[in-house]
C-alpha cells in the first residue's frame, strides 16, 4: 500500500485495527477489570469458549428481555459490554486453543 508520499508498507491482507470501536472495548476492559479482581487476572483462559458463548447469551438476553435492566447487577455494566468480554474469550480459546 503507497501512501500519498510515497511511503509503501506490506499492509495487504492485514487486519485494520483502528477500525475497531475503541469506547466499546473501553467498556469491555472495565468489566475484565472487575472479572481480574473478583477472579484473578488471566482466570478466564481456564474456560472452554462454549461457557463463555453461554454466559455471552445470557447477557445478550439480559439486555433484550424488558423485565431486566440494561446493566448487569453486579459491575453495574451494560450486559453487551460482558457479552463482548465473553466472545472475546471465547474467539481467543478457540483460535488458540488457550494459549498464546
């Protein structure tokens, strides 16, 4: 790829990160906070990626059905935010299958 001034990068066939909404992970980063002190740091690498597709659900159905709140009880969260904490998990254990 050859910027305006010339410059050439072998970005091809690289994932664009600055595409990436950075407030959504912000809040997700929060919730891993609050998960790292509860549980400890990396815990969640302990984890099989269909737990953490369920608990992802469950906070996804948290957040749609009206009769709960948007936020989870405990963090004080929204539910998409832990739900985003889980499938971000659970991506990382099933390509790497626990290890980096």
């Amino acid at each position: 790829m050859d910027d305006s001034d010339g410059f050439h990068k072998a970005d091809d066939g690289k994932a664009a990160l600055s595409i990436i909404p950075m407030a959504s992970l912000e809040e997700a980063a929060w919730v891993m906070e609050m998960g790292a002190q509860k549980y400890s740091r990396d815990n969640w690498r302990g984890g099989s990626p269909q737990r953490y597709v369920d608990a992802a659900l469950r906070h996804i159905f948290a957040w749609s059905d009206p009769s709960f709140e948007d936020t989870d009880g405990e963090s004080g969260r929204s539910h998409l935010a832990h739900a985003l904490c889980c499938l971000l998990f659970a991506v990382h254990l099933e390509k790497f299958n626990g290890s980096d």
